[in-house]
C-alpha cells in the first residue's frame, strides 16, 4: 500500500459509556484512533423508504490494518460521521477496506 494514496485523515470513534460521580452513565462517541485513508469509491444513492426518498452517501476508505474496530463504530471525515457498514481486510491484515454510510 503506497503512502502517497492515503492522502485523506479519518477518525474511527466507539460509543462508549461514561460513568458519572452520581453512578449514572452517559453515552458518548470517544475518538478510536486517527488514520490516513485513500478514497476508493463516493456515491449517492436514492431510495424510496417508507418515510419518504431518502439519500445516502456511501464512501469505501481504505486504510492500513487497524485492530479493533467494529460495524458498531463511525467514521468522521470531512465534517461528517459515517455509520460503518462493511469491514474487508486486504491480504493477511495489511489494510482494510471500510464501508460507510452517512
């Protein structure tokens, strides 16, 4: 994987539980870890819902091999957080290939 692609910063956060002095826990989105990512494919797509035409945005980012991280986690890039869909290794752990929905 060529350093010169990952020209894009993302930020992988987990949402956490947070206990407070009283006992009482808060949930909140803890940043993960902050990682260089390429931009393998963005696109929009309409779908018919029962709510009404809805838009997606979908991005694939691709990554060096990060350990830990889960569908349950998010992506922040460019001002927006991304729910994550699909996780693909690339070879024997060396990158990854996520998915994302905003």
């Amino acid at each position: 994987m060529r350093a010169g692609k990952l020209d894009k910063q993302i930020t992988i956060q987990r949402y956490t539980a947070i206990i407070d002095e009283g006992g009482g826990s808060t949930f909140t989105w803890n940043d993960l870890v902050t990682v260089r990512a390429q931009i393998i494919q963005q696109s929009t797509e309409e779908f018919l819902r029962a709510y009404g035409a809805t838009d997606d945005t979908i991005i694939i980012f691709r990554t060096r091999w990060i350990d830990d991280i889960d569908v349950k986690d998010r992506v922040l890039y460019n001002g927006g957080a991304f729910n994550i869909k699909e996780l693909k290794p690339i070879g024997r752990n060396r990158g990854l290939d996520i998915r994302a929905v905003a």
